[in-house]
C-alpha cells in the first residue's frame, strides 16, 4: 500500500512553523495515522500470515505451515479462474457502459434544457441507493419474468419474457451495477465539462468546427483527466462488488456470477476455509494496488499542500 | 454560446429521456409500495393505492431495531471520523511540514486496501473479542473505512480559510484549541457538515461489512432488505416499502451534496 508512494516530494516553501507550532501539528495528525496505520497493517500481516497456514474453523485440529499450498490450491482450482474472469468482465463492461454513456450524458446535460437542474437531479439519484435495494427492485420489480415490468413490455410487444438471471445472469449483474455507477460517472464527468473554456470553444465554432468536431477535440481532451478519475475509482469499487451479487444469484447459476469477492466470502464464512480464503484475499488485494498505484499518482500531480 | 433549437430540442429529448429511464426503477420502487401484494404482482397501474405495506413492515417487531441500527452506526461512524479528523486535517491544512504532502496520499493509499482481501482477518477479530454483530464494531470500521476521505475533504475545506483571520486570532492572544474551536469551526461549519453528510451516505450504503459482520443484534437496513431475498419473503410490495423508507431520507440528503460528493469522492482531483 504505503510503497505506492515517496513521501515529502516537495516541502511547502510559504508556511515556515516554528517548532513548537511543528509538533502539536504532528501530535494532531498522530492519532489519525497510527489508527490507519493499525486498520491497514493489522489485517494486512494477518492476511498474509493465514494465506501460509492450513486453516479450517471446522477441523481446528489441522493447523501448521502450509508452504504455497493454499495458493496452489487456489489456481488448480477452475472456480479461481472463472471468478477472475467473472470479475474482469463485469469490471470492464461496466466501465464501459458507465464512462462512454457518462460522457454522453454529460455533454447533453451541459446544453441548457428547460427542467435541467430536476432532470439531473432523477438521473443521479441511483448512485444513492443502497446495493441490496437496488440489486433486489432490479431483480424482483423489473427483471422477474412473470412479475417484472420488462416481462410485462416483451409480452404487450409480442415477444416472449425472458428469465434474466437464469438465461444472463452475469449481463444482469452488469446491468445493476451499471445503473448504480452510471450517476457518479456522470456527475464527475458534467463537474468536468462544466469547467471548459467556453471561449476556447466559441474559438473553435467560430473556426468552422461543428459540434461532432468540438466534442472530439475539445471536449474529450479536457476530460481525459476526469475520465481517469472516473475509471480507477470505479474500478476499486467494481473489482469488489458483492451485495448485489449476494441478493440475487449467491454467486450462481453454478458458478455464473461468482467473481473474487464472493468467492473469497463463500470461501471464508460459507466453507470456513481461512487458509484458502486468505489466499484469495492477497490475490484481490495485489489486484486493488496495480490500480491503486495509478491512481494515487494522478492524484499527486495536484495536489498542493 | 448560443444553442440551435435544434440543439435545445435534442438536449431537451435526451436529457429527460434519461433521466426518467434512470429514475424509473425508483419511481417504480416506490409506486409499488403502495400497491397491496395482490396488485403488486401485475405491473400496472391501475390499483387502489394503501398503506398495507408500511404497516406490515413496521409491524415487524424488529423493523424499527434495523432502523435504529442504521441510525446509530451511520451516525456513530461519521462522529468517530470526524473527531480523529478535524485535528489532523486542520494541523495539515495550517501547519503543514515536509511530511503532510506524503502523509496525505499515504491516507489516500490505505482506502485502496479492498475490504473483501481483509475480511477474514477482521472477521476472525472480531470474533475473537465478541464483536461480530456489535453496533461498535460496525461503527469502528465505518470510521475507520471513511476517515480518508473526511481528512481529505475538511483539508480541502480548511485550505480555503484565509491565513489572516488566524493570525489575527494568533495576535488577539487566541491558543490552538480555542482557534479551533472559536474561529475554524465556524468559519468551516458548512464544510465540516458536507463532510459530515458525504460520510453518513456511505455508511447508511455500506453493504459488505454489514452482511458480513452482523446478523439479528446490530444489522443495519442494508441487511434487513438483504433478507428479502430469500424465496419466502419474496413480498413486492413489502419489499418495496421497507426499501422506500430505507432509501428515502439519504436520497434527499444525496440530493444536496452532489458538489461536495464530486469533491470527496475524487479526492480533489475533480474541481
């Protein structure tokens, strides 16, 4: 976590405490670091420390050094692999689906509309929906073949409903976690949009360039900043999604929607197999910091202390 | 710049398209919490609005218990956060060494460790000194999980304070904790509540520590709606009213943070 980083790159050049100034600033910040501190290293050693032992609650019995077994275990077995894959998909569709309509979305509610401000307002709301309600008003009120609306719709069309979770489990899980993720994409994207130039833009119109033209080389260049914000946040949350997939398949039609955090989770609290679940728990974790590493760089070329 | 009505007509169709077809489920969420279960179970529109639905779900014994765990923790987490914080995003923001820059994006790091990779450790813990399915513990960890993001907000927020009004404090004869107490705070008072209010979203949201970690004592909403998924409580219009009244109130705060959300949620490196 910490290694991402090289603290002290730059000292503040303007603000020049005197030391007693310096250290009841430090005996501010203390209690907040070594809370984190404990939060982050504690379970960290400990994860690694299970991800080596043979560990079971059910037999306490077998317990000892278990070399790279767990780890062994975890890839000879095909349900690690489907859940990474499972997690890959459902992080890039998502992403995809939320950043390329998020830029969409933003630039139409950049325009000015009659109603603009109350038609954000509803279209952002879904991102403060709890994921146990969202995921079961989706799976339930809409998606359920015989009750849902969508049923309802195919069948006043003249199509037949389809069963969503049984026929596309993971593409419904994606939809879900799309319809959660679509607002805060949009959100960070308009907050985006709205800070553009509008001169450099009636520049360009005056130019002769028409909207497609603008867009494209004005608009998506000064959001590229943005966009990578949107992306790696998400994706620190999409590598993780659990409720959702908790509520509605428990990770099935066989093994359909199970992806790293609910296999972890199944592992640990279902099959009591702390070794194993602690293995995968490292897997998520080196998976979380490639990202993470990126993230806290882009966000360390802005800030100013 | 100057919209075509062509332009204005486009913007109008799509802007509100969406928005209705993003809103719709909620909508839809809440139109059926007015249906009786009879109704509920053919998507239409045409029914006799009632109440039933809300009184069975607060006839619950234990409604009103996840409510109330909900109310505690979400409140309980954002004052624990917000304590540790203040001081330290005020020393930052005010007296900032050679380390605060470091510091800061170590905080930041350490919201990137994911819960499900230390659930195990932490649920052994737990377990180990009679915490799981404790109020404190969910509020330890809700604090804990949003005290990066509440540093960084308020050290956003305190940034913005003028350094002449403290040195005028200083010269006035005013020690650190009562410029604190009697100039930061109230000068930051409506930083300090966004923050405040950004922080009791995602904990009344939080939905992996919360199933994970409680059952029937200390389950907060999240994990009362979570047990509806089970085929024998498959109630829609149930469902639908206990997930109104457990979305309604954080929707409307929601709705007055969008600004401070942008903010909090990309650490600043959104303006």
């Amino acid at each position: 976590m910490s290694a991402t980083l090289s603290p002290g790159a730059s000292a503040p050049p303007h603000d020049t405490e005197a030391a007693p100034g310096r250290k009841v600033g430090s005996l501010l910040v203390m209690p907040s670091v070594i809370v984190l501190l404990a939060w982050m290293i504690v379970p960290l050693v400990m994860t690694l420390w299970f991800s080596f032992q043979y560990y079971n609650l059910v037999s306490p019995e077998t317990r000892g050094f278990a070399g790279i077994d767990n780890y062994q275990y975890l890839v000879t077995d095909p349900d690690f692999w489907v859940s990474l894959e499972n997690t890959l998909i459902l992080l890039v569709s998502v992403l995809v689906i939320t950043v390329g309509l998020g830029i969409l979305l933003a630039v139409v509610f950049n325009q000015p509309f009659p109603g603009r401000n109350i038609a954000r307002v509803l279209a952002i709301s879904p991102f403060f929906v709890m994921p146990t309600v969202s995921a079961l008003i989706w799976k339930n009120l809409l998606m359920h073949p015989i009750y849902g609306v969508f049923g309802a719709l195919a069948n006043t069309m003249g199509f037949n409903a389809v069963d969503w979770f049984a026929q596309f489990p993971l593409s419904s899980v994606i939809a879900i976690v799309s319809w959660e993720w679509l607002p805060f994409a949009l959100l960070i994207l308009l907050t985006a949009v709205q800070s553009l130039d509008h001169e450099q833009r009636e520049a360009a119109r005056m130019d002769g360039a028409g909207v497609i033209a603008q867009f494209f080389f004005i608009t998506l260049p000064h959001l590229s900043r943005a966009i990578g914000v949107v992306i790696m946040i998400e994706t620190i949350f999409l590598l993780t999604v659990f409720a959702e997939i908790f509520v509605t398949t428990s990770g099935g039609p066989g093994n359909a929607t199970t992806n790293l955090a609910f296999l972890i989770y199944a592992r640990a609290l279902l099959q009591y197999d702390i070794g194993g679940a602690s293995a995968g728990g490292v897997v998520a974790i080196v998976l979380a910091n490639i990202v993470a590493f990126f993230l806290v760089r882009s966000i360390a070329r802005r800030l100013e202390v | 710049m100057r919209a075509t009505p062509l332009q204005r007509f486009l913007a109008t169709l799509f802007g509100w398209g969406t928005a209705l077809l993003l809103f719709f489920p909620i909508a839809w969420m809440v139109l059926t919490s007015f249906k009786s279960e009879r109704d509920a179970i053919t998507p239409g529109l045409a029914f006799t609005p009632t109440l039933d639905s809300y009184r069975d779900v607060f006839a619950r014994a234990d409604y009103l218990n996840f409510a109330m765990n909900s109310i505690v923790i979400s409140l309980g987490g954002t004052v624990l956060a917000l304590l540790f914080a203040i001081p330290a995003a005020y020393a930052m923001a005010f007296h900032p060494t050679e380390r605060t820059r470091g510091t800061l994006l170590w905080m930041l790091s350490t919201k990137m460790l994911p819960p499900v990779g230390v659930l195990v450790p932490i649920y052994l813990l737990f377990r180990t000194v009679g915490m799981l399915d404790t109020r404190s513990g969910l509020v330890i960890i809700y604090a804990l999980m949003n005290l990066p993001i509440v540093v960084w907000m308020l050290f956003t927020f305190y940034k913005e304070v003028p350094h002449e009004i403290l040195e005028a404090g200083r010269m006035d004869g005013a020690k650190t904790a009562g410029e604190v107490w009697y100039l930061l705070l109230p000068l930051t008072l409506p930083g300090v509540a966004s923050t405040g209010l950004l922080s009791l979203i995602l904990c009344w949201n939080e939905a992996f520590w919360s199933l994970n970690l409680t059952s029937a004592g200390a389950a907060p909403l999240t994990a009362f709606i979570a047990s509806f998924s089970s085929p024998e409580g498959l109630f829609f219009a149930k469902l639908s009213a206990a997930s109104t009244m457990a979305v309604a109130p954080i929707l409307v705060f929601g709705w007055f943070s969008q600004r401070q959300l942008v903010q909090g949620l990309t650490f600043g490196a959104v303006k």
